[in-house]
C-alpha cells in the first residue's frame, strides 16, 4: 500500500475510533438508573427527612441535604429527638444511588440548637440557604421559630447573613423562587396563623419584605414551588400526602381535589404517607423526593419507638394528565439527573 493511501486509513481508522467511543460516552449519560428503594437512609441517626437536592458543579454532584431528626436515640425523652439536630448531607452522582457525606458547618452560635428544612439556590455562583432554627431542645411543640439565611462557596461551610423578620414568630419552612420579573419570592409556613402558607419577597436574596397575608389558608408546611409542562405548581405537606396547587400569578392557587402520595404504597419504607418533599425538574422529567415513617402504619398508632420515629427519603417520578398532577409510587424509578 502505498504511504499517503496507508495514512489516510490510518487517519479513517482513529475517526470511526473516536467518534464510536464518544457515542459510547453520549450513552452512557443518557443511560438511566433504577433509583434504590428507599432511596436514602441516615447511617448516623436514621432520621432523614425533608430533602432540598442542587447541583455542584465544581464536585460534579448532587447534593442532598436534609433535617436529621434523632430516631435512634434511645435516651431521648418526649419529642426531643426531633431537636438538636444538624443538617445533615448526601451526595449522588445521578439521583438514583444517595451515600452520606457529612453535616453543614453552619456559622451560626446557640447551645442546643436545631436546624430543620433547609432550602436551597445558587444564584451568581454563590449558593444560599433559608434555614428554620428553633433555639434548643424541646419536650413540646410552642417554642419560637425563625428562618434565617445564610451563604456559602463550597456548600458545606456556612456564613449567617440575617435572621428573617417575618409574619410571626413561628415561621418555618422556607422555599424560595424566582419569579419571572427577576424578583424572588419566600413560600413559608407561619405556624402561629393555622399552619397557613405566607411569602415575601426579594430583589436581592438579602432583603425580604414580608407580605403579611397568607397564600394557602389550608394547614400544610413545606411548601415547594417549581414550573413544570407550563403551569406553575405548589406542592405542601398536609400530612395527608401532599396538596397540589396551581397558579397563574404565584398569588392565587388552585388546589386540585387529590392529593399525592396519600395512598401508602407497596414498596420497602414507602407503606405510609409521604412528607414534606423537594420536586426537581430535569430534562422534561419531574421527581418529588419526598419522606416516609416506615414504622407509622395503623398496627402501630400510639406506639413511640424507634420503629415509628425513624425515617426515609424515597423518590417517584411525577405524571401529568388534563392538567393535575399524580404519581404511582409503586411504579420503579428510572432516573439519571442531567446538569
């Protein structure tokens, strides 16, 4: 063969090499996963509840975090151990397999404090948490609350901005949103007004005007607002599954008459209501990472132990049909999270 016909082979030969390996790659990403059911256990306390799940981009991660309530201690007295917790961290590298990482380091100084739901956003390559914080340990539920903000680089180390000054002095639960003018709207619980959801609103994620007017007269807490097939949705635990609003403005919503993840399913932990949840919209696709009290099933009502008290995060893939939202827990999750 001749030289430059022997090259241009050769040169042929590293193409269809190149480009069959590239397309191996493309496959490989677009290849889902089947999520692990439950999806997510704490190994420290087994308490994980209320997950907010974002993108790291500089760990190419997903990030979990989420309340950790203490289910296995068995020194804790009453409702304490839903107190003094820290918020605790899961990493995945595709939403289907979760393994723990550590807990926040949280700049933010008071004996026996406790940190639950955290929500949150990157925005201007800096991310930001609203975080609810009750001021000890406590044996019942009427202590004050308040939501706080508080910035990061590497979201892990933690800097408090301010505390919130909002509706009244029992609000949790926070979700932030960006509305479509650029401004950013807070969706929060105020516990002292019926459990209603209240919001304020941003023009710098520093600065928050509370409204003082609920949005949902309906009990529910952790409200979570995403756009998702061209409405706009709200989802809020109700402790009934969940309740499902939608809404044109970000003002008035519209409740839809069934809720999701009500029916127990069948599935390992998923046998119960789900709670308080995140919804992640990704390549066309939403999921509601939501969490259970496997144990709380009508054989144990009354009963307070480590079965009933400690917790899991699980997944679903959400559908959409004539304009609602429903989701078949029970269907297995094939999920590979783009970024």
């Amino acid at each position: 063969m001749k030289p430059k016909l022997k090259y241009l082979f050769l040169n042929l030969a590293t193409v269809l090499f190149t480009l069959t390996i590239s397309a191996q790659n493309e496959n490989k990403k677009d290849q889902k996963h089947t999520a692990s059911k439950p999806l997510y256990r704490d190994p420290i306390f087994d308490g994980a509840a209320d997950p907010t799940i974002i993108w790291d981009k500089k760990e190419k991660l997903w990030i979990m975090f989420y309340t950790n309530r203490r289910a296995n201690d068995a020194t804790a007295k009453g409702i304490t151990w839903v107190h003094g917790t820290k918020i605790g961290i899961a990493v995945s590298k595709d939403g289907a397999k979760w393994t723990y990482k550590d807990t926040c380091n949280i700049n933010y100084k008071l004996k026996d404090i406790t940190y639950w739901a955290p929500d949150v956003i990157e925005y201007k390559n800096k991310f930001h948490m609203y975080l609810t914080i009750v001021p000890g340990i406590f044996n019942d539920w009427y202590h004050p609350r308040s939501i706080i903000h508080l910035t990061s680089s590497n979201l892990m180390d933690w800097k408090f901005e301010s505390e919130l000054k909002l509706a009244s002095e029992r609000c949790i639960d926070a979700s932030v949103f960006r509305l479509p003018n650029g401004t950013w709207r807070m969706f929060y619980n105020n516990e002292n007004d019926g459990k209603s959801i209240y919001y304020a609103d941003s023009n710098d994620l520093y600065n928050w005007k509370d409204s003082g007017a609920k949005i949902i007269k309906d009990r529910g807490e952790g409200p979570k607002v995403f756009v998702w097939k061209g409405k706009n949705w709200m989802i809020s635990d109700s402790w009934r599954g969940l309740n499902v609003y939608s809404s044109e403005d970000f003002l008035n919503w519209n409740r839809q008459e069934k809720n999701i993840l009500q029916l127990p399913g069948t599935g390992q932990d998923d046998k119960v209501i789900g709670g308080h949840a995140d919804v992640v919209v990704n390549d066309g696709k939403a999921y509601v990472f939501y969490f259970t009290h496997p144990g709380r099933t009508p054989e144990n009502k009354g009963i307070d132990s480590y079965e009933t008290k400690r917790s899991s995060i699980q997944v679903a893939e959400l559908e959409y049909s004539n304009g609602e939202i429903s989701c078949n827990r029970d269907e297995s999750v094939q999920i590979n999270l783009k970024h």
